[in-house]
C-alpha cells in the first residue's frame, strides 16, 4: 500500500488535513502525521513516504534533511470554512485587517482565497509584511492555533483550521491512482463522518458564474442534508441526504415554499434575525433530527438561508442531550480573571500572562504551590477562550484509582466490565467536547493512562471502554500540579512525550509568600466573602504579613474564617490561629539578635556593600518592583561605587541564608524581609 505523509505547521491542522483525507479515501492509503516540534524533539526522524503533503515551500525548507529523495511533494491548495467566511464578512467595511498564518507564502495563499470568495470589503494584509510588524491593524485573523499573535491586539478572529480544497483531493487521488474513489457516485459513500465536509460551501455559492456540476458533486458529498432557500422562501437547494431524512422527492420540492413544506425548520427565525439558529433537536417525519439554520449574507446583502439536517440514532441522542444537561450541572466554569485579587507585580504578570493564553487553542500546564488558585486560573483561561461557550470539565486525577480514572475518562459500553452501568456511560473526553478538560494533580495519573492521554491529544479521538467505535474529540488540555514536573521526568515517573504534549504553555503561579504586599488586601477581600468587617490591629498585621503561608491563599481564607467566627471588632496578635505562635516575642528576639551578630560577623569590612544592597532592595521593596543583581550593579555604577556583578551576586547569597532577603528563580528578582529591614534601620540608626 502507498504511503502519504502529512507535515504541516500544528498537529491541530495536521488532524484536519488527515481527517478530510481519511474520510473520503477510507484505509486505500496508509497515512502518516507529523508537525514541526516532532522533529525538533526527534532529530533522527526520516520520512520515507511514497508521497508528502505539504502546505508550503517555507516549511519544506525547514525539514528538507528529514524527507527521503525519492518521496514525491505535493503542496496544499488550502481553502477555509462557511463558518469562518461568515467571521470574515460580519468585520465592518473599510476596516484594516491583518491576517497571521505560519509563513508569509501562506499568508499571502490565504489572502488571496479570501479575496476570490467576495470579501473585498476589508483592507487585508499579511503579518509577515515588513511595515506591517511595526505598524498594528485594528483585527488580526489567525487560523486556529499560531505562535504569532500579537500583543495588546484590539480584537482577534479565529476563523479555524484552513482546509484542503477540491484541488488537493483530486492530486492526492491522481497521486496513489484512485480514480475510481473520484468517481461522483464512489465519493458520495466514500466522503463521511467529516466535520469540515462543507468546506468551499460559501465560494461555490457566491460565485455568479455556474458551476452546477461541483455544486451537485459538493451537495451529495456532504453527509448531512442541505436544504437552500432565497429571500422568498423557495427551495432552491435539496440534496439526496436531505431527501432521505425528509422523505420527499427533489421535483417536490423544488421552487415550493420551505417555510410551508418544513415549518419544523427555523427558516424564518434565521431571515428574521440574520444569525444563524444553532443546533437543536426537532422530529421530522418520524425522526429526531439535529438542525442549524445560517442565512446567506454577503456584502450585507441577504440572498437566504442554507440548513443543516442530519438524524440522529438514540445513542447519539442521549450523549448530545446529556452534555447539555450536564452544562447546567457543574460543568462550566464561573471564575473569571476578575476573581483573581492581587496588585503586586508577580500576580499582575501573572494574570497578564494567563489572559493571553486563552486566545490560543493549545494545552497549557499550570504549577504553583497548594492553594494557589490553579483551578482558579484554569476556569478564567476557559472563560476568556474561544471555547467559553462550551463545557468546562474539571477531573482530579489524584482522587480516583487506576481502573476508576480510566473509566472516567474515557467512558465505557454496556457490560464492559463487572459493575458497568447499563447503556454505558460516556466519558470526560467526550463531555468536554468543544470545550476545555481540566486535569488536576496530573502528575498522580499512572503511566498507561499517560500513554492514552497522549494518543488522545495526538489523534483526537477516543474509543470508550469495551467498545471498538471511534468518537472524535475536540477539547483544550488545561493541566495542573503542585510537584516538580520536570523533576519527575528526569526521575522517570512521568512521561517526557507527555510533559511536552501539556507544556506547550507554561503557566506558574507565585506563592503568597511572594507576594506579601497582597496580604492584607486579601484579607480585606475576604472578609466581605463572610460578611465581616473585624479591624487587624498592628501587631496581627504584622504576624500576618511576616508568616510563610505554607498553604497560600487557602490556608489564608482559613485563617480568615477562624477570625470571622471569633466575633470580635478588632484582632490583636494574641486573636492568632495557634499557627502564628510558635514563639513569643522574647524567644523571636533572642533568635533574631544571635542570627544578626552571625550576619555582622560574617560581612566584616564589607558591611557598607551590604547596607547598600539592602537599601536598594527596600526602596523596590516600597515601589513594589523587583531587583536582580544586573539591576543592582547598574544602581551601583550611577552612584560611582564598584560592586561587581559576581559581588552582588555572593551579597544577594549571603542575605538570604541570614533570612533578610528572598531570592526568586527567573525574573522575579529578588525580595527583601521584614527581618532584612528590621537589620538594616538598626544599621542605619547606629
């Protein structure tokens, strides 16, 4: 059997290449996917394939030593979706749009596309164009998932994976000598179960010359029904799907009124309103069918409406009625970015981070410390995503057992194993369709669970326990854990393919402890929660913002609650949880003087560098900025003193090991203690 090879940019837009492939040419060809980090993280990987599918000449060049001579190249005629056309034509006239796709040749492909299918309403231009990565546009257009978005973008407009047009099916057939499957009546059972399978849909409809033949041959290749009616509410489109679901013949129903013929259809409220009617179960002749309705717009100008039908068998049914159920029960995420309090700038950097990662469709792994908010983070990335109108399914994989996870996940058949509940039971992956799936303590999942939950992100799809149907899944990973992932890979007790699978978008949250100026806003915060309003008195402000808060912003809303129930007006130092007194003020005295005389000792004649780095350290401290040693020498050097860069480093060294300054890893810089400033007044002061 003939190979073919898919490479493209994203394993999004590489499942969908393959999907349109795989659903007309069925198992004739043996397929093979790749995207471009495979080759990043397998520099030994060859592809040895009879024929490659490539969208462009930019990233052929970036694989070239991987692809074996012989193999033949085939580069993709791309096309994009009714529905993202319908985004493209609803951008107000005259607006300056700017298109990001993976490389400037496949940008310009795209452009061009857009512009054939009518949309000259707009002022299009490619990212990659030299003036234009300097000078913004009002909207970016991306295609599903890219690296290239820009920030502080006003708006962003998704219009989805691109697809292969008709062009590329016909090459790929005349390439592995499949004519016979382009035969019109051999498409129309080759072509199923394909969710692009409307693709050049809206082009082959605006296009004012005739093109009769492709239009019949796109409306039978389509495995739901499709039923067109113009402005007067005549049938003007009626495929064979359509009548076998509606049992009617095409000369009966052509040029007759769709609104009388089918009143169960919402035609109407689709001419009324001009927005599409999204899907929704009715019963047509004997059948529970699932409709949409989207009206024919073009230049503001409306020429109709075009319906999707398609029956549904009982256990499709039940799923789709059940998802939705389970929307209204748990399944969505109430936390926004608004929900997150903080104002320092770790916090801040945090959220600003996180926010422009829910414009992207790719996984992203959340670490921080217990009680952090993770969860808090993964509800806010969904409901600021493209998905937000969709499920958000959260799984704790450290609470199940082994057997019980799996069965969570991916569901399972009637009597799949003992116990099983009758009818099966769908899983989390096919709950979260279209939407987000949470997993929580991710690290806790066992290692063959971790090989299906990478195939599962490799092929998009999942077969359910004791079943052999395959169930497509569109969902975005958002995972979380309070452990050292990337020790653990090292360690060997969590897969390195998965880990790069989920780490796609890094996302760490800072400890409390790193953020102290949050504490007493916080507390204020949380206090309104409980209706509250009890005043701190200095001494417990001070305990407060000096503990270590092990258990961050949970264990704080605790603390928070026992204060609450104390019922008192004002919280002294001695109103503290037994947590804050672990010494009292004599013992904390002792330790901190005999830790000071250490610290003098040690600093010897170099003591004015240290009050130096300490002065420094507070006044960021104050204006709530962080200070790294490169910042601190260039401080240095303004004032005239001579502190090398290493020097700064050891002095940074030595006051964390006197507890008087914290050292964060990356950016964050470096924290001074309330101990630190306590050491550095009685420096100033003698």
């Amino acid at each position: 059997m003939k190979k073919l090879a898919i490479v493209s940019y994203t394993a999004e837009s590489v499942n969908s290449y393959y999907n349109q492939i795989k659903s007309l040419f069925g198992n004739k060809i043996s397929i093979e996917k790749y995207c471009l980090d495979d080759f990043a993280a397998n520099g030994y990987i060859v592809i040895d394939a009879d024929v490659l599918l490539i969208p462009s000449y930019h990233l052929f060049k970036k694989i070239r030593e991987h692809v074996n001579k012989d193999t033949e190249l085939l580069f993709a005629n791309r096309t994009i979706s009714k529905s993202g056309m319908d985004k493209i034509n609803s951008i107000n006239k005259g607006a300056k749009v700017v298109l990001v796709d993976e490389s400037p040749e496949m940008a310009e492909q795209i452009i061009s596309i857009i512009y054939q299918l009518g949309a000259r309403h707009i002022e299009l231009n490619s990212y990659w164009a030299t003036d234009l990565n300097k000078s913004r546009g009002e909207i970016y257009i991306i295609l599903g998932q890219t690296d290239y978005i820009p920030e502080n973008t006003k708006e962003i407009i998704n219009v989805g994976n691109s697809l292969l047009d008709i062009n590329s099916i016909i090459d790929i057939g005349t390439k592995f000598d499949l004519f016979s499957v382009l035969d019109r009546k051999d498409i129309v059972r080759s072509y199923t179960e394909i969710k692009t399978a409307n693709f050049g849909f809206l082009k082959i409809l605006g296009l004012t010359n005739s093109r009769e033949s492709q239009l019949d041959i796109l409306l039978q290749t389509i495995d739901a029904g499709v039923i067109g009616i113009n402005t007067e509410g005549e049938i003007f489109l009626y495929n064979d799907n359509a009548k076998e679901i509606l049992g009617r013949n095409y000369e009966d129903v052509i040029n007759r009124s769709g609104l009388e013929l089918m009143p169960e259809i919402p035609f109407s409220i689709a001419l009324r309103n001009l927005k599409p009617v999204e899907e929704k179960i009715i019963k047509i002749n004997g059948y529970d069918v699932v409709v949409s309705v989207n009206p024919l717009l073009h230049s503001k100008k409306t020429y109709g409406a075009v319906a999707i039908i398609r029956k549904y068998s009982d256990l499709e049914k039940q799923e789709y009625l059940l998802r939705k159920k389970l929307i209204g029960k748990g399944y969505a995420a109430k936390y926004d970015f608004k929900d997150i309090f903080g104002k320092s700038s770790s916090i801040t950097e945090c959220i600003n981070i996180a926010r422009r990662m829910s414009r992207s469709n790719s996984s992203v792994l959340i670490t921080g410390e217990t009680g952090t908010g993770k969860e808090l983070f993964a509800q806010a990335i969904h409901n600021n995503s493209l998905r937000k109108e969709y499920q958000f399914v959260p799984v704790n994989c450290g609470a199940f057992p082994e057997s019980l996870l799996e069965s969570e996940l991916f569901g399972y058949e009637d009597g799949a194993f003992t116990g099983a509940r009758k009818g099966g039971k769908p899983g989390l992956f096919e709950l979260a369709h279209n939407g987000t799936l949470f997993l929580d303590e991710i690290t806790e999942m066992p290692m063959n669970l971790q090989v299906k939950l990478l195939r599962v992100l490799q092929e998009r799809e999942v077969v359910r326990l004791g079943g052999d149907r395959i169930i497509d899944v569109d969902i975005r990973i958002v995972a979380a854990t309070n452990k050292d992932i990337k020790e653990m890979v090292e360690r060997g007790e969590f897969r390195q393919d998965l880990f790069y699978r989920l780490n796609v978008l890094p996302l760490k949250i800072p400890p409390l402890r790193n953020r102290r100026e949050d504490i007493i806003g916080l507390i204020d915060y949380l206090k309104k929660t409980f209706n509250s309003n009890f005043i701190l008195k200095e001494k417990a402000k001070e305990l407060l913002i000096n503990y270590n808060w092990n258990g961050n912003v949970r264990e704080l809303r605790n603390c928070v609650e026992y204060l609450v129930n104390l019922g008192l007006d004002e919280i002294d130092g001695k109103d503290l949880p037994i947590d804050f007194k672990v010494s009292d003020d004599e013992e904390i005295f002792v330790v901190e003087h005999e830790l000071m005389l250490e610290f003098l000792e040690h600093a010897g004649n170099n003591i004015k560098k240290y009050v130096f780095v300490l002065e420094e350290l507070r006044n960021a401290y104050i204006n709530e900025k962080r200070l790294g040693r490169r910042s601190i020498s260039e401080i240095a050097k303004s004032k005239k003193l001579f502190i090398s860069e290493q020097e700064i480093r050891s002095i940074l060294n030595s006051l964390e090991k006197y507890k008087m300054a914290e050292i964060n890893k990356g950016r964050s810089g470096t924290v001074i203690t309330d101990f630190g400033i306590k050491i550095l007044n009685h420096l100033l002061s003698g």
